[in-house]
C-alpha cells in the first residue's frame, strides 16, 4: 500500500479513536464506583481472613508459653500470609465465576469494551510490530515460531497489519552466525510481503527492557501497537488480532496482557510442572482481574502495548548505587505496568486460555534459574516502593511481588524456629497448642492449593473440560501426582530461593545467559554440584528425625524428604525418554494434545522441517 492510499485510512482510524473518546464509550466513571466495590469487598475478604489466621497462630504459640523463637515464628509466618491468603481468594472468586457466569471473562469486565474481531475487515496496514527479542538463543526455533505465525496470519490474510522486528542482544559468535543465517533467510522467504526487520547490539544496555527501549526510540513512531515475544512465544494469528482489534476499541487502554499457556513437551519436568500451572493460573487470574481491573499485570512478554504512552511513560532508568540490587531493573514488567497506570491508561490482563503459548524450562536447573532471575528482579523494587509516580495499588503490588521471594526464607526460618521450639521444651510438655494447630494446618494446606484445586474442581464437574483433560481417571491420577510433585518441590525452591537472596545481600553480582529450551538428561557430577545445600538440609533433617517418633514429625517429612531427593528427583525428571513415555500415557493431557489447534499443527510442521534440517546439516559435517 503507497503512503497516499494509507492516508485515508490512518485519518479513518483517527476519526474512530476520537469518536470512541468523545461519546465515552467507556463509562469511566460507572467503571470505577464498580471497581472501588469490588476492592473494597476484597480487602475486607483478606484482611479478615488475616486477622483470623494471625489469631489461630497466637493461640497456637502462645497457649502453653511464651518464647522468643515462638515470636520469631509468629513474625515469619506474617510475612507468608500475604501471598497466600491472595491466592485463596483468587481462586474463590475465580472458582465463582468459572461456575455460575456463562461468560466470565465478560463479567469480570462488565462495561468496558471488550471488542469483537471481524476477520473479514483488514487491520490498519502496518499497525502492530511484533517484537521477537533473543539472546543466544536457538536461532532455529526462534525462526520455526516466527515462520508459523506468519504462515498464520497469512492465512487469515492479516499479514499487513504487522511488521516482524527481530531484536537480537547476543554476544556469543556462534549464535550470532547462526542468527544471521536463519533470520536472513527468514526475511527472504518474506520479502515483499511483511517487513522483517533484524538487529542486533552491540551492548545490551538495559537487558530486554533497554532491547525494547530501542526499537521504541528508533521504530516506535511507524507503529502505534507493538507485541512482546520471548524467544519461546508463540502467538496464533486470531490471538494477534484479536489484541489489535481490543486496543483499537478501547483508546484508553495502554497494555493488554494474554494469559500464557505452556506447549507440549517432551520434558517429564516441565510436562507436571505446567499442567499444575495451567490449572491454578485460571481461577488465579480471573479472581485477579476481577479486583485489579484496569491495574492489572504486565509479565513481558505475549502482550501488547501502545507505544507513543510506553515511550512517554515507562521507559525505565537504572537503579542508582554499586550493590547487587542497582543497575538495570531485571522485572522490568510489573514496573511499566504500574507506570502506565499512574500515566492513566490502562492494564489489563484478558484471562482466556488459547491462541498464546510459551515454552517452559526443560529441568530443575533451568527451572531455578529462572526463578532465581525474577528473584534478583523483583527484590530490585526495594528500592522503588518510596520512589514517586506509583498509584496506591502500584506500590502494593511491587510489595507483593517482593514477598513472593521473601516467604522463602519466612518459611525457611518459621520451621527451624519450631524444630528449635520443640527441641528445648521440657520432656513431656507440648510447646505448641494440638487443637488450634491443627485447625492452622488443615486451613493453610487449603489455602496453599486452592488456585489448582478450584480449577482441578471445575473441570471435574464440567463434562466437556474433564473430556478435554483425558476423563476423570487421568485428571484425578495427574492430580494426585502433580500433588506429591509441587510437595516435593516446594521445599527445594525455598532452599534455592534463601541462599540467592542471602548472597545477593552480601553483594554478590550475577551474570544471566541465555536459556536452555530442549529437554537433555542432567548427569549425576552436575546435580550433585548444583543440588548439595538442598541435600545437606535433608540430610540434617533426618538425623534431627531420629531423635523424635514419626508420629511427632510427619507433617515434616515432605520438607525433609524434597531436598533429601533433589538430586536423583532432577535426574529422572530430566529424562527425555521418560518426557515421551508419559507424553503417549495420557496423564498430565492437555487440551491442545488431545485436539491440536490449527495454529499449533503449523508450528509442529514447522519445527519438523527444522529438525530435519537440522539432521540433514548435521551428517554433512560428519561425512566431511
């Protein structure tokens, strides 16, 4: 299309916006007195539920004595609630909607527009960009994603209304060779058809949020939208334009996040791992963007923003100082978003699952990493909660997401304070009150599970999503195992998360690379490297046992025994024969493997052809 022919339609999409705008379509204010009730009904919700459990523990603690560990106990276990009280309730609300709305994503955002796609009427030519960010990344697979989503929005004939921006940050020469090669022949494929931009920096100052600073600074002004991908994404074309098509409707809407689901995998870890995500995300999500609203999540990827307000308002500047916690925020996400809200626009996150797709870590190694990534960025906002420009509930989230990180060493200090406790009471006496702490233990257990149980019961009583799911047997037997899993892990990630938060605080610096993505077996030398503090606290565990009966410490066994088994737990667990034995066996089924979406059936031809490339490529050289 010539720059005259798109003027008539860029002044058409002008005179939209401004009509949308001055009619105020969106009843802002109905929006808010909604909104206000809502939060209001939530706060109360958690801050009685607070108050309820902090009284349960007191009379725990307290009833047979005082003791300063049992004060330490009490502190600890105030920082886990929060966390964890927010889940319960997410997942109630969610749970509610998922059960008695025909459609909750509508009630969730009753009177805002949600916008509908017309599939016929082409997108505003050149639009949208979407951003593919990489860094040393498997250039193959990158290009494999990239090349489906085209092939899809081609065949929806909505490939004018994107331009492809791959922007590269990598600094290892083989990646960067093998970027070149597979981009180049990428844009090839494409020419004359979509633009496909690639660059590569030579620094990556700011990490992935100075990568999308760039693009914003040099590209920003042809686009008014851009989409986020990681190098795992993967988007259908209805998804992209189903994003366009809501920010077209709503001009007050800065941010627009999809709810991510994990692809198959042939990785026995991550396959248990994200079917227990997938169903606590969905009750989690709706019962979060029933109270957030127009202040909702940003995770950075699989999203879309309008770029003239995030290049105004949320391009962020390092943290001053020489510690572990300044220098480029590491979460980027969560502040851009909270800074568009203060700018006024909106965040929202659109809770339905399909269309938009990641790939999760392969094992435990990767698993951590990651995490230990988001830990470093997320206690980063220490040092912004009593910065200016964050609304009320920008600061409260920013708190959040640091406690997310703190209650593993909460948790951590709240058992050895209780090992502690019951270690130095007199023989024969009970330190802590049975009765009460048993009613504390049953209700916390509840709450800790809730978000996948609320989903895990929807889809038990709905017929459609238990036949989606394998049937009952299989959810049930998934379930129960994916059960024992999270037990297991969730000890070992504590462990991770409290010797990184106390190395960052003694100032150690840390260097990211770039992410494995394939499943591949982790030999015993590196589990026993990487897993030994978690198998000495096991270890430790069990020598304290002896001294005690089973019936007095049970209720520790699956804190003792995680870390005691993390080692030969991350070894089988990162068996790819094991990944393709369960992947035929029905348990841990999604429902994109038991009914392949369209999109998804290019990408796996797509990444076939990858893979026999790949081979082809490789007995060249060997005959050479």
């Amino acid at each position: 299309m010539t720059k005259q022919s798109r003027v008539p339609e860029e002044n058409a999409h002008t005179r939209l916006v401004d009509q949308l705008l001055s009619t105020n379509i969106i009843d802002k204010h109905q929006e808010n007195k909604r909104l206000y009730r809502r939060r209001l009904i939530f706060g109360g919700l958690v801050l009685s539920t607070l108050a309820a459990l902090t009284t349960i523990m007191v009379l725990t603690l307290f009833s047979s004595g005082f003791a300063l560990s049992k004060v330490v106990m009490l502190l600890a276990f105030l920082v886990t609630l929060p966390w964890l009280i927010i889940g319960f309730w997410h997942a109630v609300i969610g749970l509610a909607l998922m059960r008695f709305s025909s459609n909750p994503t509508a009630q969730v955002y009753a009177g805002t527009p949600l916008g509908t796609l017309d599939l016929k009427k082409p997108l505003l030519n050149k639009q949208t960009a979407l951003l593919s960010c990489v860094r040393n990344e498997d250039s193959p697979e990158v290009a494999a994603k990239l090349e489906a989503m085209l092939q899809d929005l081609d065949r929806l004939e909505q490939l004018n209304g994107f331009s492809l921006y791959i922007l590269s940050d990598s600094n290892d020469p083989d990646h960067i060779r093998q970027e070149i090669r597979e981009f180049s022949l990428l844009r090839a494929r494409w020419q004359n058809r979509i633009d496909v931009l690639y660059r590569r920096r030579e620094i990556n100052t700011g990490f992935k949020a100075g990568n999308v600073e760039d693009f914003c600074r040099n590209w920003g002004d042809r686009h008014e939208y851009a989409i986020t991908l990681d190098a795992d994404s993967f988007l259908s074309a209805e998804a992209l334009c189903h994003l366009v098509s809501k920010m077209n409707v709503n001009p007050r809407l800065g941010i627009l996040q999809t709810l991510v689901l994990g692809l198959s995998t042939n990785s026995f870890f991550t396959r248990v791992f994200q079917w227990g995500m997938r169903l606590g995300m969905r009750s989690y999500t709706l019962g979060a963007a029933w109270w957030q609203g127009s202040s909702g999540p940003y995770w950075g990827h699989n999203a879309i923003f309008r770029i003239k307000p995030f290049t105004q308002h949320c391009l962020l500047e390092p943290l001053p100082g020489t510690d572990a916690l300044s220098g480029p925020i590491l979460s980027h996400d969560q502040v851009e978003a909270a800074m568009m809200a203060n700018a006024g626009y909106e965040v929202r996150v659109w809770p339905v699952e399909g269309g938009s797709y990641e790939e999760n870590p392969p094992h435990l190694i990767e698993f951590i990493r990651r995490d230990l990534r988001w830990c470093h960025g997320n206690l980063q906002y220490f040092k912004l909660l009593r910065e200016p420009g964050f609304k009320l509930l920008g600061r409260i989230q920013l708190a959040l997401a640091i406690l997310m990180f703190i209650g593993s060493p909460a948790w951590l200090t709240f058992i050895a304070m209780a090992i502690l406790t019951a270690s130095i009471a007199a023989p024969g006496t009970m330190p802590f009150d049975p009765f009460y702490g048993t009613i504390l233990i049953v209700t916390v257990m509840s709450m800790v599970f809730a978000p996948k149980l609320a989903t895990l019961a929807h889809v038990l009583t709905v017929r459609n999503e238990r036949k989606e799911y394998g049937g009952f047997l299989s959810v049930f037997i998934s379930a129960f195992f994916e059960l024992v899993y999270s037990m297991l892990l969730a000890p070992v990630m504590a462990i991770a998360h409290s010797i990184f938060i106390a190395q960052l605080f003694a100032g150690r610096k840390t260097q990211w690379g770039g992410q494995a993505r394939q499943p591949h077996g982790i030999p015993l030398v590196l589990a026993a490297k990487k897993f030994w503090p978690q198998t000495l606290f096991g270890l430790c565990g069990v020598i304290w046992m002896m001294d005690y009966s089973l019936a007095d410490t049970w209720l520790l066994l699956p804190v003792i025994l995680g870390p005691l088994l993390t080692i030969p737990f991350a070894m089988i667990t990162s068996k790819p024969v094991l990944g393709m034995y369960f992947k035929h066996s029905g348990l841990w089924a999604l429902p994109e493997e038991k009914k392949t979406p369209l999109e998804l059936q290019g990408l796996s031809k797509e990444q076939r052809r990858v893979e026999m490339e790949l081979a082809k490529a490789n007995r060249a050289a060997a005959t050479r």
